[in-house]
C-alpha cells in the first residue's frame, strides 16, 4: 500500500504535468511494479486487512511522494530537509511523549535507536535521494523508487544473512528491467 501510493501519486502527477508516456516506459513501468508485488508477495484472502492500517499507509505514502516531488525541484533540497526534520522534531517528541505514558515498556536504546533511524539515517537517506533525483522526470524519478525494495531485501541477504529466494532473484529481474525500461531514452529515426 505505501509502495502503491507513492507511485500512483508521483505518476498522476507527472501525467497532470504533461509528461508523456511511451509504450516502452509504461511496460517498463509495469514490470517494475510487478516485481515488487513479487517481492513483497499479494496479499491473500487469508490475510486480513486493517482499514485504520492500511488508511495510514496510504497517507504516509502519499506524503512520501509529495516529499519528494516537492523536494526534487528545490534548489538546496539537503538544508530544506535538515530544517524540514528540525522543525517536525518538537511533533516527533511530543508524539514520543504521549505513547510513552500509555506504554511503559520504552527503554532509552530503544528511544535512542527510533531517533537514530528516524532522524539520523532518513536524512541522510533523503539527501542522497535528493542528490540521486538531480536531472530525471517525475515518471523516471518515480519508477527508479521501486528500487528501495529491492535494496532492502539485498541489504537484508548480504547484512543479516536472510536467505536469498527464486522469487527475489525474479523479482530483481523485474524490477532492474522495467525501471531499465523506463529510464531508456527513446532512439531517433532517420528521416
């Protein structure tokens, strides 16, 4: 759901923008989204689904995308995301706060990691996305974000030995084809 929502975000858009799509970059498209459906697996009917859950997923991919979007056509997009993060950390704390009172199984490792992550390596993660995004379209910049899975699962196989699967082997095969797809630059004809 998260996944979806930021790619159909960042795709109407681009499409309300006037970007055009060729056949090659739609099934480009495609296949990319294929593959992370095979990397994540379809739900099945014996999996349930929270509607509160999947309502924020949907939100959270949907900021996600307009994070992005907006970030990609800023002129100095790292300091706009250091002062971005700045100013949502009294929310962050006060959000800390709350759930802290209610849950009294918080730990100081635990609050310091959750900072970690949340402020300390997603920074860092959107720089270098910012700093990745430089000169591609809203389509190419949208189909090349299909790759943070795929990135997850490697860095799980080589960090954490998780095994590595048939179906992560054929969902990198989708995913590296169709963003491949999707970035190639149509070639001219002679006239």
């Amino acid at each position: 759901l998260l996944f979806g929502s930021v790619q159909i975000t960042m795709l109407v858009v681009a499409r309300a923008r006037g970007e055009a799509w060729t056949p090659v970059r739609l099934v480009g498209l495609a296949c990319a989204s294929g593959g992370v459906l095979v990397l994540v697996g379809l739900p099945g009917a014996d999996d349930p689904v929270n509607p509160g859950g999947a309502a924020l997923m949907i939100v959270a991919g949907i900021g996600w995308a307009a994070y992005t979007l907006l970030g990609r056509g800023g002129a100095a997009p790292t300091l706009s995301t250091a002062l971005n993060f700045a100013a949502a950390a009294p929310f962050a704390l006060l959000c800390v706060a709350a759930a802290a009172l209610l849950d009294e199984e918080w730990t100081g490792r635990g609050l310091l990691l959750a900072a970690t992550s949340g402020a300390i390596t997603s920074g860092l993660g959107y720089a270098i996305w910012y700093a990745a995004l430089r000169g591609h379209s809203r389509t190419s910049a949208a189909a090349v974000q299909l790759t943070v899975p795929l990135i997850a699962a490697a860095g799980g196989v080589a960090l954490l030995g998780e095994r590595a699967t048939s179906s992560l082997a054929v969902s990198a095969v989708l995913i590296l084809g169709g963003v491949g797809l999707t970035l190639a630059r149509p070639r001219a004809t002679a006239s």
